[in-house]
C-alpha cells in the first residue's frame, strides 16, 4: 500500500483528514490523467471544498477518468459519478475554437497531442475502480448524444467540464448546468486555454440571464458557484436554457 493508500485508508476509518495528501493521490492517478500535477491537486483542493453539498459528481471529458477518480478520493465514495466521454477523442475545432485549438489539432508530433485526446474506456474504468467509487456511469459517446434527456439522481454537486472546444462545453452548459444544485461546483478546465471554451461560457451565462462571477482559482482554472437563485430575471424575449437546449441539438458533431 502506497503511503497515499494509507491515509486514504484512515480518512474512511476516522473521517477527515485536515491536509489530506493530495498530493500522494495525483500519484496513484498521474498515469490516468494529463492535467499537470500542480493543476490536479488544485483540483482536489476545491472540490473538496464543496463535499458539503449533496448530489452527484459529474465530469464531461474524462480521458483516462484520473481526474474523476481523484475526486472521487476527496469528496466521497459513496456518490453517484457519471463519467462522460467520446473515448474516441476531440471533435474537429472549429474556427469558433480559436487559432490555438487548431494548432493544437495540427500538432500530432507534441506530446500534448494524447492521439487527439482519446482513449479506451477501460482507463476510466479502472482509476474509478482503484478510487473504489461504489456508484460510477460512465458513458461513451458525444455529448450532444449522451447528455441529452441525462439526467443526474439528487442533482449534481460537482460539474467539471473539460470539454475543449465551444460547442462541446455549450451543449454540456445547457444539459448539466440547470441540473447544478445550490451552493453547487463547475469547473472549466479550459477557459484560459481556448477561445471557443470561454465564449461558450459567456454566451450560456449571458444568454440565460446569470449574474454569476466567473471566478479562477489559484491562478490555474476557472469556476462558478450555483447561486440559489442563479437567474437575475425573466425579461421578455428572454432566450432560457431550454431554448439553448433546442439549439445545442442542431450543432452537430464533425
Ligand atoms: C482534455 S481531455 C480530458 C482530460 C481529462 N479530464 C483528464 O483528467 O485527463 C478532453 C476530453 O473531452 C472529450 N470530448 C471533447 N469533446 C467531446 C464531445 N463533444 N463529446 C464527447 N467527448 C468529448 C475528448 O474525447 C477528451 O477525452
């Protein structure tokens, strides 16, 4: 057993662990995740911040399910986790997605490039089995598929999206957002990395009328906080989650 197995051992025994080592869990999951070490514990760090609200964990672009599985560590076993993923890689960016994403795709020589970030499902499979999360639904195929008509059991608790491109993070901002619960948690990974992720925050926030902070944490990631009442108004002509939900639909997948 690992010294991170242990403490983890421990914290089911006696609860929690003030400084849990996070540390010590982006080691037992560095092989299932490419979130850069740094950037995986702050990851840890505020999700377990908000284990105090109820409901499920989700997370939309899993890759290898490292970074589910290390959340799954730090907020509890016993949760519900949907795990979504192509497990077939990115879809083709688009000129929305910006100059970098497309670099990105072009690069296939870097080793950012992860086969187009795809992998087979049995990744996911096993880190949420080591984890040894007792609820997991992982399910492949895209978004634009899978996440319609989902519905996550008790509401979410935790939301990471960390989907790329504009239209993967729109369609999983229209699904998974109204199902967030108060006081509830949504990180996107990739906000300060392409275009296409940040406007498809604006447009869902602004079209659905949400005054809500689009917060960073520790200088890395960005994130929100489900407010109680998360609409400001219900001004005429107001487009509403349901009418982006209709449009979501139509963007189709390259
Ligand atoms: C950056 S990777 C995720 C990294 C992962 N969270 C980790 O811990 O290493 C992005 C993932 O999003 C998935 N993805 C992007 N757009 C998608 C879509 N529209 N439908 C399904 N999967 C999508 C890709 O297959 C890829 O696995």
């Amino acid at each position: 057993m690992t010294l991170g197995g242990f403490f983890r051992s421990v914290t089911r025994i006696v609860g929690d662990i003030p400084r849990l080592p996070l540390r010590s869990i982006y080691r037992d999951y560095a092989d299932y995740t490419m979130i850069p070490e740094p950037s995986f514990i702050r990851n840890l760090a505020l999700a377990r911040q908000f284990r105090g609200v109820p409901g499920a964990v989700v997370e939309c672009g899993v890759w290898k399910g490292g970074m589910s599985a290390g959340i799954a560590e730090v907020v509890g076993r016993d949760r519900i986790f949907y795990l979504f993923d192509s497990f077939q890689g990115c879809p083709k960016a688009k000129e929305i997605d910006g100059i970098r994403a497309k670099q990105w795709q072009q690069d296939i020589d870097s080793p950012f490039y992860y086969n187009n970030s795809s992998a087979d499902i049995g990744f996911s499979q096993e880190a949420m089995r080591r984890a040894g999360a007792h609820h997991v639904h992982i399910t492949k195929g895209w978004f634009e598929q899978t996440l319609s008509g989902f519905c996550a059991q008790g509401g979410i608790a935790i939301l990471r999206l960390d989907a790329d491109w504009y239209d993967s993070t729109m369609t999983c901002l229209v699904h998974l957002f109204p199902q967030v619960n108060e006081g509830g948690l949504i990180i996107i990974d990739d906000y300060f990395a392409f275009e296409g992720c940040a406007l498809a925050v604006h447009d869902y926030l602004s079209r659905n009328r949400h005054a809500i902070c689009i917060q960073q944490f520790e200088n890395d990631f960005c994130y929100l906080v489900k407010p109680r009442q998360a609409r400001i108004s219900e001004a005429p002509g107001l487009r509403t989650d349901s009418d982006s939900s209709a449009e979501a639909k139509r963007h189709s997948v390259e």
